[in-house]
C-alpha cells in the first residue's frame, strides 16, 4: 500500500535487496513490494548477479543506486559511478582505502557490462522515476526471438516486454526442424524457454492475439485455455511469420485423417502418428520444404513420393541441369520423384487418405499413399493487421518503410510478415533477423537504421545431398539470371561430372568482369569463396576459368579455410570469419563456445556440418597451442563431435577427415588420429561395432564413456532416469543402492516430472539406447538401462551409485510381473513394457 501511495515519486527499496540477489529482486517484482535496487558496495559478492539483478531491476523499471561505506574522501570519485538505469537518489561515500582496489573493480565490471545504461550522478542525482515503456511483441519465432534479444541489449530506457505466442512451444529453431524426427524433443529446437523468460523479467502469454485496437494501443488475445485478455503497449512489434499455402484441391479442404501439413512442432508430431498406421506417403511440393517433408518422411521408413509441378526440383533455387541432378540423387535413397506432375485430388475413404490422384505424363492414376503432406509454399500471416486497418503490400503482408515501421508509427513489422516498402515478403531467416536489428534500433533510438535488402544466398543439405545457390544480388533470381540464356544479359560456364554427380553453373555480366551468381550441386566447396568474389563486384584478379575449376587463391592466414577475414561464414546471422576466429582466440575451445560467441551455426548450422568453421577452429587452436578432445591438436574435437562431422560430410577415410576438418599439415598426425577416429569410420562406414574385440567387462567400460558423452551433447537426464524407473518399478526416497533386480533407485530428485505409474518417456528412451545396444551386444538391455540412468543421475551431479550388472534379458512377456506387483520390489519393470525393453532380471545374480 505504501508503494501504491508514494512509488510513482519515490524511490523504496526493500531491506531484504540490501544484498545483491536476483532471487530476491524477481521475488520483489512479483509482490510488487519495493521500486528500486540498492547495490551495497561492499556487500557486492557476485558481478555476475550483481549485473543480472541491475538487469532485472531495470527492466521492470525500477530505480538503481549505489551506496557506498564512508571512507577516505579522496576516493570520493568512485562514489559518483551509479549504475543508475532510471537514475535517481546515490547515496555518495566511498569505500575505505583497504577495500578501494577490489571494489572499483567491481563496479568498473559491472559499468562495462551494462554500457550505456551506466550513468553519473550530478545533473541526474535526483531524476525522478519514469513509468517503463511497454513493448508488446505478437509472435515468438526466430524472428521475433532475434527481435527480443536486440531489445534487451539496446533499450536505453525502463522497458517490459510482453510476448503473445500462440504455438503451445518456445520460440524454436524452424531451419532445423527436420532434426525433430530423430530426438522428438521440443527443447532440443529452442532458442529460449520460459524459465529464459523469467530470468529477463519478461511477460510471456501463451495465447493468440485476436485484435489490435491502434487508438487505445491494446492488443486483445485468447488464451490456449479459452481465456480473453488485453495487454497495452507504446510500441508493437509484429512477427507473425507465415502459414502454409494449401491449394484447393478436391478432398485437401477435408478433415480426413492422413492429410499433414509441414510448418510446425505439431505438424511434426501429426505426421509421426500418422506414420503409425500406413507406410506409404506423398508429398506435394519439390521445393525447399518439400524436400525436408520427404527427408522427414524417409526417415520415419516409409514409401515416400514426392510430387511437383514444375519440371525439376526446386525451380526457385537452381535451374533445370542442377534440377535433374538433385532428382537421381533423390532417387537414389528410394524416394520416388514425380516432376510435371499436377496433383489432381486427394483421393478419401471412410474419412481417412487412401491415394492422391495425379495426372503425370499426359494420363492420371493413383498413387497409394495413407499421408499427404502439404508443402507448396507460405503465405504472410497478415490476417491481424489487415483487421486493424494497417496498409498492406500488394502481394499480401503489412507494409513496412526502411524503418521496419508500419503506417502505424507506433507499430513495426518484422519477418516473412513485412512487405519490404509494399513489395517483397523474404521467407528466410536471415533477412527476417536482419529486419529485426533494423527495427529494434529504430525503435529504441539507438539507430538511426535502414533495412535495405538480404542476401538470397542459400546452402543447404537435403536427403544428403549438398546444394548450394548464391547471387551478388536478389535480381540474379527474381530476373532468372541462374536460368537465362541470352548472351546479351549473361555469360555463362558450366561444369558437369555425371560420374561424381556434381554441377557448377557460374553466372557472369556478358564482358566476364563480375560474377552475378551461381549454382552448386554436390560439391560446395567453394561456396563461401565463390560468394564472397560476388559481392565484391569484380573477379579480383582471377579469371573466370580459374573460378569454375576451383582454382581460386585466398591469403587465408595459413588456416587452409581459404576465406580472408572480411569474408562470411555463417549466413543466417551475418558473422565473418574474423568475428569467429577472434572468439576462439578470446577463448572459445569448441562450436558450442563458437555458437554462444558469436551465434555463428545457430541458424541451419551449415557453417560447421558442412562449412569452414571446424578447419578454422582446427588451426586456430593448434597455433595457440591448446589441445583439445582426445585426439592431437591438429583435430582438437571431442570425438562426440568427430562423428557427427563424419556422418554429415560422409568421411569414409583417415585422410578424408583430416583433409577435410584438421588443420593444415595434419597429416603428420595420422598414427595418433587413427586409434580415435579409425574405429569411429569402422562403426559408421564399413558395418563393424564399436564393441567388436571387446569381452564383456571391456564392452561395459567402453559403454560408460560413451553414455556419457552422449548425455551431455543430448541433455536427455530426465528422459534415462525416467526409463531407469520405470525398468525398476520401485520409488522408494529412502534407497541409496540399485535393487537387485531394478534399475533406478528412489532416491532420484533429479527429475520431478516422473509422473508414478505413466509410461511417460519409455519409448523415447528405448529408442535413445537402441544404437548402444548394437555397438555392445553383450551388454544386457536391464545392464544398459541401469548404466545409463546411472551415468545420467552422475551426469547431473548426483551421486556415483554402485552398480549390480549381470541381470539377463527377460525371454517373453510372462516374466513381466502382474499389475499389481507395480511400484514394489518385486517389480523389475512395467507390466505394460515388452520384452527385452520391460522387464526381465528375475533371476539375475
């Protein structure tokens, strides 16, 4: 009440903020119990939350002072430092002489830290309190996460952030969606999550935003629960994105089972149920999209058919050679491509899909497939600001100025939503992440910024097979330079090795001085040098058949990446190689390190799976002389991340893998590489297990370490110790040791989700241990369920607990025990579990 009566003119601070705690501060905020943070100076124990809590603090709009102990006043000047976000009363003083060194050094961290949001006192000393500005932002995609990440970082005043997303997830990773198949785990896709959202004192609203009333600047919104609510704002920001295009095709419009759409999580999740109960699908659509459907569809194992208009694959990116090239390769995996060809009607039975009616080739006929999967392109999700009375782009989408801004001042567009000055909607990422930054200093005045246009260049890995298409300019696509053949626009080169499935289409100015684009299928090597010589508007020296050879020198450094430094690595997010290596050189050991630096390989994470980072990093490290992973510094990776480049590169060979990921003169390294990666290629490429060789103890030992490895990279705890319990049927918090014929043991606090009695999370486990259970067959499947729970709970920082090994395979479903036996020490696994998964180990030693 007293806050209510004098907050809006006086700073109060709880007793209990004395001390620097953002527990305290988010505790403060929810009670609405204080409006200001005191940092004691010599109370200061952490920087880290020193800067977390002046973080909070100030984005809930709060004032924030500094106190000082009284002290020697010739260190009065330290006094004045107020990290002062709202600037108002700094009690002055200063620390004594024996603490002066440690703690102006404090401060002087937490000043560099928070930037220009770090005042003086003096004219500001006693600034009254402004009301914080609210920001709304409507959709929580990549886009709009970009968005709200550059607000955090920028905002020069008090400002709360309210987000209304209406998927039931975070905001997640929609290049990397395809990944969902193989670990079906929403998080495993996110850029953030809501306890993310908690820390930053941001307002989250899962709800659908249903009206924008521009007057009174509301925005109203329903809840996932059906509940109406209304949220002000002074600025708005709209990511809405797209939605799938769904043509009108005869029984497409219909409700039948089998007819999926690939856009979202939930789509993800309709298509696996559906794969369920039939085994044939098709696709309808050839292009980006469409092939990442198919991939899905492929890897769930079934029959799949992809279905295109046009007459190849993927007209938007590359030409009819580079078309034809893409569809053998497709071909090649056992995917059934059907280019020219026009959906006619999805062919319904009994309210399920039977077929898709087709005419191909001058006569129709009926593909057999239980699933039709829709992916023939998006459309700008606009619906909310046509409602609201915004100026629309001609082709759909809300028109946005340079500025990002709408013919609202008040309201900004960003993403495949804004119609670039009422013309263009880009569908990618990148150029939506750019809008972002563009907006957000526009927005918060830290500008002034304009957004002139992306880069369209793409590459890309689908149903393994490399593409990439690049362009100086977006006209080398929207004027067809990739498929022109008038000698009068373009000038162009071709080389075509139908024995190595490669195509390298070069596109130049008909004088051959500038290289306008190109496309590149099945080797993209040259990728990055190839589009860095575009946008430099000249050849820089070489000659146009140097570049269609590959034979193009860079002065890289000596790092064999053939890049300079000025030249960009990661698309998605703008980084140059020069940003990169200087993270490594600051510190950065591993691509985790790399992504969280510099945010390069966050988008499609091309620019490791398949680009320069990892040689960079390589050689990088070895001239500092780090080493790191097991292997010698010239392949410094852990060998969790060895393997993956082998699978995504398709490294068959010793030399293929230090030629393609080591530093430069590795090869010098080969006898101490071989132990380390030879078995990995053995497991990978010529059909022999990691366990071969080994007897049963040896196979254990090997298993540990590889559990572990693969926790930390999938971050899977819950999801084994889950499995763990069910395999042991027990809950007993007083156990310390495993029961004899259990799995996991009740003391485990590490996952409060188990849900008693729920097959929650078995199959999913199941099918995370699958392939250990082939690398080391003697291994049981109760001993691998038990070892991993246990390398999880260890993992987590638990206890190490004793193992008891030996248990056997259970030999059919009548070693299960009965129903009632569940949750007791008799139970070694869930009645409802098949064997060898469920049970089994009655008569273990």
């Amino acid at each position: 009440q007293f806050l209510a009566d004098v907050g809006q003119k006086t700073q109060v601070v709880g007793d209990d903020l004395l001390v620097t705690n953002p527990t305290r501060v988010k505790k403060a905020t929810a009670a609405k119990a204080c409006n200001a943070l005191l940092l004691k100076v010599n109370q200061i124990g952490s920087v880290t939350e020193a800067i977390q809590a002046a973080n909070m603090s100030f984005m809930a709009g709060w004032g924030v002072m500094v106190s000082h102990r009284s002290g020697e006043t010739e260190d009065v000047f330290i006094a004045d430092l107020a990290v002062g976000l709202a600037a108002g009363q700094i009690k002055t003083g200063a620390p004594c002489r024996s603490e002066r060194l440690a703690k102006y050094n404090q401060l002087i961290r937490i000043e560099e830290e928070l930037g220009s949001l770090a005042t003086y006192a003096g004219l500001q000393f006693r600034q009254p309190l402004g009301a914080p500005k609210k920001v709304v932002v409507v959709g929580w995609g990549p886009v709009g996460h970009c968005a709200i990440e550059e607000l955090l970082e920028k905002a020069k005043e008090p400002t709360t952030i309210t987000i209304l997303c209406d998927e039931p997830y975070a905001a997640y990773n929609r290049v990397k969606l395809t990944s969902f198949f193989q670990h079906r785990s929403p998080e495993k896709l996110a850029f953030a999550g809501e306890l993310w959202c908690q820390e930053k004192n941001i307002n989250l609203i899962f709800g659908a935003a249903e009206s924008i009333d521009k007057g009174a600047k509301v925005v109203k919104y329903k809840t996932r629960k059906g509940e109406s609510g209304s949220v002000t704002y002074d600025s708005l920001i709209l990511t809405t994105g797209s939605k799938p295009f769904v043509p009108p095709l005869p029984g497409l419009d219909s409700k039948a089972a089998g007819i999926c759409l690939y856009r979202t999580i939930d789509d993800c999740v309709a298509i696996i149920e559906r794969a369920k109960a039939t085994k044939k699908a098709a696709v309808i659509g050839g292009g980006l999209l469409g092939l990442e459907a198919a991939k899905a569809l492929y890897d769930l194992g079934m029959e799949a058919h992809i279905v295109e208009r046009s007459p190849h694959l993927m007209p938007v990116q590359v030409d009819t050679v580079g078309g034809a090239l893409l569809k053998t390769k497709v071909e090649a995996l056992g995917i059934k491509v059907h280019v020219g060809c026009n959906p006619i009607e999805v062919v319904v039975s009994n309210g399920e899909v039977t077929g898709l009616k087709v005419s191909e080739n001058g006569s129709e006929s009926i593909l057999e497939v239980g699933l039709v999967c829709v992916s023939t392109g998006v459309r700008p999700r606009d619906e909310l600001a046509k409602a609201a009375g915004l100026e629309m782009g001609a082709r759909g989408g809300v028109r946005v100025n340079e500025k990002q801004q709408t013919s609202d001042p008040h309201i900004f567009a960003a993403g495949e939503v804004a119609s670039i000055k009422g013309g263009m909607c880009y569908g990618l990422s990148a150029p939506g992440r750019e809008q972002a930054k563009v907006m957000v200093a526009n927005l918060t005045s830290s500008g002034p910024a304009e957004y002139k246009g992306s880069d369209l260049s793409t590459k890309l890995k689908l149903l393994g097979v490399d593409l990439a298409s690049f362009g100086a300019e977006a006209a080398f696509w929207f004027d067809q330079q990739y498929t022109s053949t008038d000698a009068a626009k373009v000038k162009t080169m071709v080389a075509e090795d139908k024995a190595k499935g490669t195509y390298k289409k070069l596109v130049f100015t008909p004088a051959a001085d500038k290289l306008l684009g190109g496309i590149l299928v099945g080797d993209i090597d040259d990728y990055a040098k190839l589009l860095a010589i575009a946008k430099k508007g000249s050849l820089t020296g070489l000659t146009p058949q140097q570049l269609l050879d590959g034979n193009i020198p860079v002065d890289d450094g000596g790092d064999g990446t053939n890049l300079a430094e000025d030249d960009q690595v990661c698309n998605c997010h703008g980084v140059p190689k020069g940003v990169i290596k200087k993270a490594i050189l600051d510190g950065a050991e591993t691509f985790e390190d790399i992504r969280k630096c510099t945010k390069a390989g966050t988008g499609c994470g091309t620019c490791i799976s398949t680009g320069p980072v990892p040689k960079l990093l390589a050689a990088t490290l070895q001239k500092m002389g780090k080493k790191v992973g097991a292997c010698p510094p010239a392949l410094p990776f852990p060998v969790a991340d060895i393997e993956d480049l082998c699978k995504e590169r398709c490294l068959k060979t010793l030399p293929a893998v230090l030629g393609s990921i080591g530093a430069p003169g590795c090869e010098k390294d080969t006898a101490a590489c071989t132990p380390v990666v030879q078995p990995l290629l053995d497991s990978l490429f010529n059909g022999k297990i990691k366990g071969e060789g080994l007897d049963y103890v040896g196979q254990l030992k090997a298993l540990r370490k590889d559990l572990f490895a693969f926790v930390d990279k999938q971050n899977c705890n819950p999801i084994l110790v889950r499995l763990a319990w069910h395999d042991s049927g027990t809950f007993d918090k007083n156990r310390t040791e495993w029961p004899d014929m259990g799995g996991a043991n009740g003391s485990i606090i590490y996952a409060p989700e188990i849900n008693h009695g729920a097959n929650n999370g078995l199959n999913k486990g199941v099918n995370f241990l699958k392939p250990f259970k082939t690398d080391y067959p003697l291994v049981s499947w109760a001993d691998l369920i038990q070892m991993a729970s246990a390398v999880s709970i260890e993992h987590a920082g638990g206890p190490k607990i004793p193992m008891k090994y030996g248990r056997v395979e259970a030999a059919d479903s009548s070693a299960c025990p009965a129903e009632k036996s569940r949750g007791t020490d008799g139970n070694a696994g869930l009645p409802d579990a098949m064997p060898p998964f469920g049970c089994g180990a009655s008569d273990a030693p």
